[in-house]
C-alpha cells in the first residue's frame, strides 16, 4: 500500500479540491527547437507519468529509443489529463501523451488537434467503490447524487464518467464528479470519504483492492470490458498535438513516432517482469514491485502492438461523447482530422511490427 505518511500529506490536497479549488498543472518550454548539436528538442506532457497506462513514453526514454532516433525529448507531468490539453494549447508544451477522446471534444470547440500515435487499444481504467458502498451501488444506475472520482474535471476518466451514468439512466447534472487525481490523492479521497466510487488505473487499483478498501465496479483493463462498457474498442493513450504544428513538424514527428513505434513493438515481445525493471522504482513503492508486475501482466492487452489507431475506435469515441458533452453532441466531427497512421505505418513499416 501507499506510505501513511504520502497518503496523509495528500489527504490535505484533497480536502482543498473537495472544498472547491482546482488543481495548478505544471509547465514546460515552448515549442521544439534545435540543440546546439541541431539535434531537434521535443516537449511532451503526460497526464501521469507513473500511470501504467502511460508506461511507454517512460519507457522510450529508459530504451533510449528518443535519442537512438534523433530527437532530444523532455517529458513532463501533469495527472490531470485536461490540464495537458490546457498546456498544449497555451503552446507551453509540444505534444500531450494523453487519451485521444480530447482530440475530438477540441475539435468540437474550434481546436485543431490530432493523434500521429496510438498507444492504447482500450482505456485501461477501472470505477472503484468503497467497501462500505457495496451494498447500495451495485451499477451506475445507483449514481444518483453520488460523489465520483475523477482525476480532473474535463479530463478523459470526467467523460467517460458522465457517459456510464448517462447509458445507465442517471443524467449527467445528477452526479457530483470530484476532482482527486490518481495514487494517493486518490485513496485518501476514498479514505475520507470524500467520494462514493472513482475511475482509476494501475497501480491504484492494485492498492485500493489488496486493501480491501475497495472494489472494481467496472473494468475497462480488458477488450471485452471496454466493449461492454462503451459499446467497442475505445482507443484511449495517444500521442496528440496540435494539427498545424504537425503540418510544420514532420520529420521531427516521424522521429518522436519511431521511437514510440519501437518501444511498442518491445513491449509486445518482453515480459511484465522485464519491463517493470526498465521503469523508475518510485513508480511500484506504494503497491509493491511483484504487484505491479502482476498487474502490468494482466493488462498487457490494452496496448497497441504498432502505434496505429485500431479500426473502428474513434467512431466509439465519438459515439461515446455526443452522449453527452456538449462541444460534441449534435455538432459535425470531421473524425478523419482527429487522427493520422502516416507516421505510425512508416514506423511499423521499419521495425517489422504487425
């Protein structure tokens, strides 16, 4: 489990977002320049670096695959989703490694982003509920005046929140989502009962369930779960940026794409085990290295083997926020500018990955 101390220092955030105060992202340099060694320098934010579902940018930089490429990239952290987005736009950042849902609900706001990259099949998360809720919220449709963890309001696990309820009866303004991020801003939430049930991944969901703290309401980890739940494939982690940057950009995005391509392909022909020791051990200290591996076994299928958008996912995703979200429903979405395979079929092409 988390430390008592990080989960004590984190319950003190928490109380500040329940109370009504939004969460500060960081930043990092603008848009990518030459190093003096013309060597290009690219900026990503990840909305969680330690997340499992965001594992492969980590992992480039471990394999060295950037540098083997010719890119110098700078990753960043921001656990809130739509707080990378927010950056992206600002032009603080280059790129966001985020879930590609966001480039469709820009869109419907008059923002012109795009997938070059697609790292997961499905969205890899899981709605937790306490212990002590389990007899009274056996579905979503049990969401009525509930509190719901999310990792920030307007981010990727707000939408597919909104959309659970929505499918099970419960309309969107009958819910309260709350704004706790994920690890252990998350589980003092659940702790302080600050919130009834929330969308997590790995490693939470392994600290919340071993605790016993919780339980899985819904899981999304898996193919046949994400199908359930969301009615098809939902591609979830991408690599996205703004469309005229990309247009501006390309070798620089082919070389951050091989990079991505390669590690992809690694994943697919390594073990859980292996990979868990090419990432940073502060990433598995709160659930346990073992756990974390058994974990990372269990949901290997979320990732993509080639970095290509799965066939049939966005129309999933779009089907999933017009539900709902107002920048989407009942306004006309170009999906075909939401994403490219350009840069992602060139890198398959070169390191034989199918």
């Amino acid at each position: 489990m988390f430390s008592r101390k990080w989960i004590a220092a984190a319950a003190a955030l928490v109380a500040v977002v329940v109370a009504g105060c939004g969460s500060s992202g960081g930043s990092n340099s603008g848009s990518a320049s030459s190093s003096g060694s013309g060597t290009p320098t690219f900026s990503i934010m990840v909305g969680g670096l330690d997340k499992q579902i965001y594992l492969p940018f980590m992992l480039t930089e471990k394999l060295g695959y950037f540098k083997k490429n010719g890119v110098d990239v700078k990753l960043s952290d921001e656990p809130a989703g739509v707080e990378a987005a927010n950056q992206l736009l600002a032009g603080k950042v280059d790129a966001v490694g985020g879930f590609y849902d966001h480039t469709i609900d820009l869109q419907g706001a008059g923002k012109q982003v795009e997938s070059v990259a697609q790292l997961l099949r499905v969205p890899g998360e899981v709605v937790l509920c306490r212990s002590d809720t389990a007899g009274s919220i056996k579905s979503p449709a049990d969401w009525n005046g509930k509190r719901l963890g999310v990792t920030g309001l307007g981010s990727s696990t707000y939408f597919l929140t909104q959309y659970l309820a929505v499918k099970n009866g419960v309309e969107p303004h009958k819910i309260s989502p709350v704004a706790v991020k994920a690890g252990p801003t998350f589980i003092a939430a659940m702790d302080h009962k600050s919130i009834d049930c929330g969308m997590t991944t790995e490693p939470t969901i392994s600290a919340m369930t071993q605790s016993g703290k919780a339980h899985p309401l819904i899981d999304m980890r898996t193919t046949a779960g994400a199908q359930n739940a969301l009615g098809g494939l939902y591609p979830a982690t991408a690599l996205y940026m703004r469309t005229d940057w990309v247009n501006g950009h390309k070798d620089t995005v082919q070389k951050v794409v091989n990079a991505l391509v390669q590690t992809m392909h690694w994943i697919q022909t390594h073990s859980a085990a292996q990979i868990t020791a090419k990432m940073p051990p502060e990433y598995y200290q709160g659930v346990g290295k073992q756990q974390y591996i058994k974990a990372l076994a269990a949901e290997k299928d979320i990732f993509t083997t080639d970095g290509v958008m799965p066939e049939g996912g966005p129309q999933t995703v779009l089907n999933v926020l017009k539900s709902f979200d107002p920048n989407v429903k009942g306004r006309q979405i170009d999906l075909a500018a939401t994403y490219t395979t350009q840069f992602a079929e060139k890198a398959k092409s070169q390191v034989g990955a199918s």
